[in-house]
C-alpha cells in the first residue's frame, strides 16, 4: 500500500509542477495583455484628441461663416435680427 501511496504522490507532485508551469504562462499571458491595453488606451485618447480639435476647427469656420451671414443679412435689411425676437 505504501509504494502505492507513494506512486500517487509523485504523479500528484508532477501534476503540480505542471499546474505550475500553466499558471506562470497565464500570468505572462495577462502582463502581456495589460500591457497591449494600456497601449490601446494612449492610441485611443491621442486619436480622440485629434478628432476633437479637428471638429473644433470646423465648428469655428462654421461659426464664422454664419456670422458673416448673418451680418450680411443684417447689413442688407437694416434691421437688428435680435431685437425681433
């Protein structure tokens, strides 16, 4: 019974050292990916940032334009737009 015994715990043992060897590559694994996510993250907000001053720069042609048109109109009416609110 005791070689038995001792049979099982060795092969335990060596299942171990298996679990182990798994566990450290899955740990490697999750690094790896927190690494890739945190460079995802700085692409996403440098992208975002871009995308935000390109989209102000056409707000404000877009305001200047209206205000042109606006005093234009104005100038062509003669009347204070506002004060007919």
């Amino acid at each position: 019974m005791m070689p038995t015994l001792n049979s099982r715990v060795a092969k335990l043992e060596g299942s171990m050292g298996d679990v182990r060897e798994t566990l450290e590559e899955v740990e490697g694994c999750i690094i790896e990916l927190k690494s890739r996510q945190d460079q995802l993250k700085g692409q996403v907000v440098k992208a975002l940032g871009v995308n935000v001053d390109v989209m102000q720069w056409v707000l404000n042609i877009v305001v200047c334009k209206l205000t042109k048109k606006n005093d234009a109109l104005k100038a062509s009416h003669g009347v204070d737009l506002e004060e007919t609110d």
